[in-house]
C-alpha cells in the first residue's frame, strides 16, 4: 500500500517558497492509507482513481478509464 502522508508533508514544510496553493490532485490506484483529513490544513483534495469503485474518506474523486487512451 501506499501512504500519502508524504505529500501533505512536503505542502507544510514548503508553503513558503509557492505563491499560491488552491488544492491537491493525487493519481492513484486507491490501494493506499489514506492521512486523516487534518493532514490536508484544509487544502480541497481530488482523488483521480485509475481503479473502479472508489470512495475516499474526504475530498472529490473521479476514475480515469485508461481504456479511452488506448490507440486502436
């Protein structure tokens, strides 16, 4: 699994050297362990899912069909 706590992390120890941070958009397969929503300082955070049937603990998802990329 993965952990993105790292993330959140990296946000808080760099706030200053970014002008302006309006969210968090994470790619992922949803196979992870998910940072308690605090952990975001209340940064909104979308969820893209290359995996069906997804529901994180906070923020908006969506699923990426990988599918729609494939040249036929």
């Amino acid at each position: 699994g993965t952990s993105y706590d790292c993330i959140f992390d990296f946000i808080e120890n760099n706030q200053d050297k970014f002008d302006n941070i309006n969210g968090v958009i994470i790619l992922t397969d949803g196979y992870c362990d998910y940072p308690p929503i605090e952990k975001t300082n209340g940064l909104p955070v979308l969820w893209i899912y290359t995996t069906p049937n997804n529901k994180p603990p906070f923020g908006k998802s969506a699923t990426l069909d990988a599918d729609e990329f494939e040249d036929e």
